[in-house]
C-alpha cells in the first residue's frame, strides 16, 4: 500500500503541495489528475523517491521511500519526458533497465513487435510517438510492484494507447502492480482506473471510486414552456447551459429527487444523459473557477 501523511512541498516561495493525505491499495490502478500545474508531476516524483517533501511521510508498504534503494526497487517511474544520452538505442536502454530489475526480454520483445520498435537506432531520432512506446515496453517488461505514469497517453496513436492498456491491466492483473497514472486523457482513464484523485490548490480537492463519483451525479436535458434561465432552477447545478427553451444540467445528488424538482417546472419533457469521468472533471474545475 502506499500512504501519503500530511505531504508538504514548495519551490522557493512557490507551495505546490500544502498537505496531501493520500491511501493507494495494493492492486489498484489509481487515476491522479488536474489543470496544468496541479502538481501531479510533483507528486509522481515524490512517490518515486526523486524527490523529497519539506514535511510529511510517504510510505510504501510501511516504509519511507525517499533514499530506500531496496524499495525503489519495487517501483518505475516513467516521467513526462524520460531522460537519455545522445547515443543511447533502446538494446542499451535494456541493458541498463536489467541491472535494477528482473527484466523480462520476452515481454520487451513483444511490444517492440507491436510496436515496431528499432533496438539499435539513436532514442534521439525516434518521433514523440515512438519514444513513449519505447519507454512504455521498457515499463511493462521490469514488471514493478508500482508503476508510477506521468502524462501516460501522451504522444500514443489510438491503436498504441489500447495496446498500453492491455499490457498495463494484464500487468495489474497477474502481478498486482499497483499503478498511478497522471494524465489528461480522461477516457482512457475511466476505462482502466477504478480510483481517483483531483489535485487543486496543493491539496485533494475530490477523489474516491470513479463509479461511485459518476453514480452521483446526473445529467438531464430539459424543455420548457419559455425560454430556459439559470434562475428557473432554484437548485446547484455544477453545469447550466442553456439555448432557447432547452435546458442542459448536471447535478450532484440522487436521480429521483432531482426529477422531482424539475417536474415542479412544468417541463415539456426531460431527457436523461449520460455523463463520463471527463465531463465529471470539467463540471468539477468549472465549479473552481478555472472555466468560464
């Protein structure tokens, strides 16, 4: 299990993370996510043990991480933009991958297939594409007990992205590696994680189950009798949106309750729509302020 207690860091003068309180069970694929410079990185590099919080503990399987070769052992971190030297190919890349972990060239060779990987040309020539499929091979064949995934998505065509959640749940499902994951690419999240947490101001602004934060919210399409305004709705809406008679909102809060109060508004008619996690965080920064 990892445990964060209390976690602080800053910058200089800059607080990125003022408090993060945080369990993560063993097994699971946890989704991390919010606006630019939330500080999701920050906080996958705290994981990883690259970074130390100024206050706070963060406890992999009931140990500190920070400066715990044996534990870091356990983990990989795959950053936003992994760091190699110009001559670097990816046969050195397994080379060097196979003195830290059981390395499984089998499973590297694979996804090279897959992927169409070239093993002996410079990492440098490669497209942004190709580098984050390297690097995703490379993760998937150490086999960590944790995998931590910093913008995860990023650069993979459609075809690589559902090849990388394949391997990452086949991963999680015969090894229990436990996986965080950052990214901005919601939908692929929702498929693959079962947990989340929305970082906002340094601190957990909302998190749980990604079912149980669906279930709880509603989205409804609305006609009316006159032309539709935000004050003909005397309940929260975390989303209005209006054009002409024909009302758009999501709530937060059971269905039926929330069909009454509108049926209170004599509706020509009422249509339930189906929200995502997507939707979900763009209602949640829109309720912050980020969005207008």
């Amino acid at each position: 299990m990892i445990e964060l207690k209390n976690v602080h860091k800053s910058f200089g003068q800059k607080r990125v993370l003022g408090g993060i309180g945080l369990r993560i069970p063993d097994g699971s694929v946890f989704g991390l996510v919010g606006i630019n410079g939330a500080g999701k990185s920050t906080l996958l590099r705290l994981l990883a043990g690259v970074l130390r919080a100024d206050e706070g503990s963060i406890l992999f399987d009931g140990e500190e991480i920070f400066e715990n070769e044996r534990k870091k052992r356990t983990l990989f971190l795959l950053p936003d933009d992994p760091f190699y030297t110009t001559g670097t190919t990816a046969e050195k890349l397994i080379e060097l991958y196979g003195t830290f972990y059981d390395f499984d060239k089998n499973v590297f060779a694979e996804y090279a297939r897959k992927f169409s990987i070239r093993r002996k040309d410079p990492v440098r020539n490669f497209s942004k594409g190709m580098k984050r499929q390297l690097f995703i091979a490379l993760a998937l064949a150490c086999k960590p007990k944790y995998l931590l995934l910093d913008e995860a998505f990023d650069g993979l065509d459609p075809l690589a992205r559902l090849e990388f959640k394949r391997g990452l749940l086949s991963l999680n499902e015969e090894y229990g590696c436990t996986a965080v994951i950052s990214s901005h690419s919601l939908r692929e999240l929702e498929d693959i994680c079962s947990d989340f947490a929305l970082l906002d101001g340094g601190m957990i602004a909302d998190g749980g189950g990604i079912q149980n934060a669906l279930d709880n919210i509603c989205k409804f399409q609305i006609a009316l009798p006159h032309e539709a305004k935000r004050e003909d709705f005397p309940f929260e809406c975390l989303s209005f949106e209006a054009t002409g008679r024909v009302a758009k909102i999501v709530v937060r809060g059971d269905r039926e309750e929330t069909v009454k109060k509108i049926e209170t508004l004599s509706p020509l008619f009422i249509e339930e729509i189906p929200v995502d996690f997507e939707e979900l965080f763009l209602c949640e920064v829109k309720a912050r302020g980020y969005l207008q």
